[in-house]
C-alpha cells in the first residue's frame, strides 16, 4: 500500500469508527495499527515504538501534568464559588445580573479547569439553585451557562492549548499569553448581551435583592486567592522570568498553599485530585500515542503539498480558505471532542495555513474558539447533551436559549479572523 493509500484509508477508517461510537484511543489505534503494518510490514512495530518513545520524550509535554494537577486542586477548593458569590453581588441590581455573574465565575474557573465541560458543570451547580430562587428563564440562563463554558480551553492554561502547542510546534508561553485578550474579551461581551437581553425582556431575569455596598466589597475578599494564582501563573510567564513547565510549578505550590492554609484542604481531597490527574493524564497520554503514529502514516505522504497545490490553483482569496476551514472545524465539533478534532486537521490544516503566511500562534487560539463553539452547536454538539441531562431541559428549550449567544460567538469569531492582533498583541509585547 502506497503512503497516499494509507493516509485516507487511516483517516476513513479512524472516522468510520468514530461515527459507530468506538472511543477515540481505540479508534485510532486500531486504524493506525493495521494500516501501518499493511504500508511497513514488520517494521511497523519499529516504528510504533520509535514514534512513542519520541513522543514521551518531548519536554513540551511536561506542562501538561503539572497543570491538570493545578485544576484539580482547585477543583478540591471553593474558589469558583467565591467568584461567583462575588460577581452576583456586584451586579445584584442589574437585569440578568445572575446569568452574567455565571459567565464572569466561568471565565475564572475556565483558569483551573482548562476545559468546557467540567466548567458548565461546576459553575452550573452553584448557578442553578439561584436561578430558580429568583425566577429566572431557564433556556436563557442555561443558555448563557452553555456560552460562558466556551471560555474554559481559551482563558490559560487550557490543555487544548498544549496539545495544540505539542501537536503543532507552537510556542506555548505566547499561545496562553495569546488567549488572555480574546479569553476576557469575550467574557465581556456574553456577560453584556446577557444583561442587554434582560433589560430588554426583564422577565428573562429579573433583577435580584439589593446589596449593600458593605457586602459587595466584603466579597472581594474571597477572590484574592484566585488572583494570586493567575498572577503566579500568567505574570510569570509574562514577564520572561519562568517556562510554561516551570510557571505551572509555581502555581501547583501556590495552590496547594491556599488550599491548605484558606480552604482547609484534607488529606483526602488532595488524594482524590492526584487520583484524577493521574487518570486524566493517562487517558490523553495513551490517545496521543495513537495519534502520533496516526500523524506519521499521514506525515509520509504528500496530501498536505497536493492540497496545497489545490488550494493555490484554486485562486481563493487566504481568508477565505480560513473560513472554509474554521467551518468544517466548527461541523466537527458536533459530534467530536476537541483532542478528536486536532487528531484529524492539525496535520494537514497547519503547514496549509501557516504556508499562507498566517501565524501559529493565531491559529492555535482560533482552534480552540472553534472547537469550542462546535460543542455548543445544534443539532449535535456534545455540551448541548451534557446540560440537557444536568439540568433536565428538552433540546428545543437549550436551542432557543443558546441560540442569541452562539450568533455572538461566530461573530466573535469572524473578529477574530479578520483582525488577529486581538491574539497576537499581547504576545508581541514579550519580545
């Protein structure tokens, strides 16, 4: 079998079982497996063992434990709730001011978890009790629950990010520098649209009880440990005095001294979050092992170069090609996982558009906005079945809520396309 056989046989296959529901490691293993010993022969066992072993070996990998353990230990603490405590004081008086103060907790969670999912879930537990307290509409505010979770890979560290860092060869110091701007960017502007849509239909979300000035400010108190840590984190990063790998350590410490000292941390909790780190970090370990002999059956052949022609014959303006891309991403997205979706693009989507002069470190924080709007996507998009069963709502009534805030996204989206130094001012100041 010639390489450019293999490669679409591996990328049909992989895909093929994917859509039958086989689980992305076994997917991918099996289809890289049988491929690879059908193009190499015998010397396919080789060359599974050399691309593992290279793999492993990388040192860019090393951020990734660190920082899965930083999110469950702050997973252990109730510094997301404090957040959120703090923000439905301080916009108590405003119409929708629970539905915003649930994005702005989002946005500060998405700093521990890293991921969508687990942000809905966590900030959707302490937001959904005071959503019906005071009588807010369901779909409206799940719908901005589901939105908000889009923050959880852009605002750093994200672990999207790393493997997009990994997979890619991208600089990942500047990526979660470059997720800063568009991460609180947007936060702004679905918080915003949350209390615009409820001073226009108050009955959305109605204000809630008055605040004294004494308890908002009393509330500030609470978030100095979250504080503590981005500045730990992102400042150290910034200001060239620390690696990634090395920042994550000082933020692993800082953490596990706030959680000790300030949320009485026990000695269960710190097992259970090393438990899951463990078991997080062995579940991505073994489908990127997978992947990375995947990406060298794919890497053999020449399709990313004839694509490449393809396109450049084609006379398509580059941005147009961007949002061809960003939308087969986007399509991708409502039935696969974000690790799933780079698996498959990273490599033949990056050297297309990097050949095209745009820049990595751009692209990585496009990927990770479109991997994540995909997941809040209809009819199929993979966060939209988690909220239904947490929070015992019927597709239509998620639809209808997430609808006015994932026309916000895309338009987000477009922004950031059309003007990438939203990404890449920030990073441009560390040089």
């Amino acid at each position: 079998m010639d390489f450019n056989t293999a490669a679409i046989v591996c990328l049909g296959g992989m895909l093929f079982l994917l859509l039958m529901g086989v689980p992305i490691a076994y997917s991918i293993g099996f289809v890289s497996g049988l491929v690879g010993f059908l193009t190499f022969g015998d010397s396919a066992l080789d060359k599974v063992g050399w691309t593992t072993f290279s793999m492993l070996y990388k040192l860019s990998w090393t951020p990734l434990p660190i920082f899965t353990l930083l999110a469950c230990l702050m997973a252990q603490t109730s510094m997301g709730e404090d957040i959120f405590g703090a923000a439905r004081r301080w916009l108590s008086r405003v119409p929708g001011g629970l539905a915003a103060s649930t994005v702005v907790g989002e946005a500060v969670m998405a700093a521990a978890l890293g991921s969508s999912t687990a942000t809905i879930m966590a900030m959707g537990k302490v937001a959904e009790p005071e959503f019906k307290r005071n009588n807010y509409n369901r779909p409206y505010a799940i719908g901005a629950t589901l939105a908000g979770g889009v923050l959880g890979p852009l605002i750093p560290p994200s672990t999207i990010m790393i493997i997009f860092a990994v997979m890619a060869n991208a600089p990942l110091g500047e990526l979660f520098i470059a997720g800063v701007v568009p991460g609180v960017l947007l936060a702004v502007l679905l918080a915003g649209l949350a209390i615009f849509m409820a001073w226009r239909k108050p009955a959305l979300g109605p204000r809630a009880e008055g605040v004294s000035w004494r308890e908002r400010f009393s509330s500030l108190k609470r978030i100095w440990p979250m504080v503590l840590v981005m500045v730990a984190i992102l400042g150290s990063i910034y200001a060239g005095i620390a690696t990634p790998t090395e920042a994550g350590g000082v933020g692993c410490f800082v953490v596990l001294v706030l959680a000790v000292t300030v949320y009485h941390l026990r000695w269960k909790q710190l097992l259970a979050a090393i438990k899951e780190t463990a078991v997080l970090n062995a579940m991505i370990m073994f489908v990127m092992i997978s992947a990375n002999f995947f990406a060298y059956i794919v890497g053999s052949s020449d399709l990313t170069e004839k694509m490449t022609e393809f396109v450049a014959a084609g006379h398509i303006p580059n941005v147009a090609i961007v949002f061809i891309l960003m939308a087969v991403m986007i399509v991708l997205g409502c039935f696969m996982d974000g690790i799933t979706i780079m698996m498959l693009t990273v490599p033949f989507f990056v050297p297309l558009i990097t050949g095209m002069g745009y820049d990595l470190v751009w692209l990585g924080v496009l990927y990770t906005v479109n991997m994540e709007i995909g997941l809040i996507t209809p009819p199929m998009g993979l966060n939209l079945f988690v909220s239904k069963q947490m929070f015992n709502l019927n597709t239509g009534e998620l639809i209808r809520g997430v609808l006015p805030f994932l026309v916000l996204l895309f338009l987000f989206l477009i922004l950031l396309v059309l003007v990438p130094d939203l990404a890449l001012w920030l990073p441009s100041l560390m040089d």
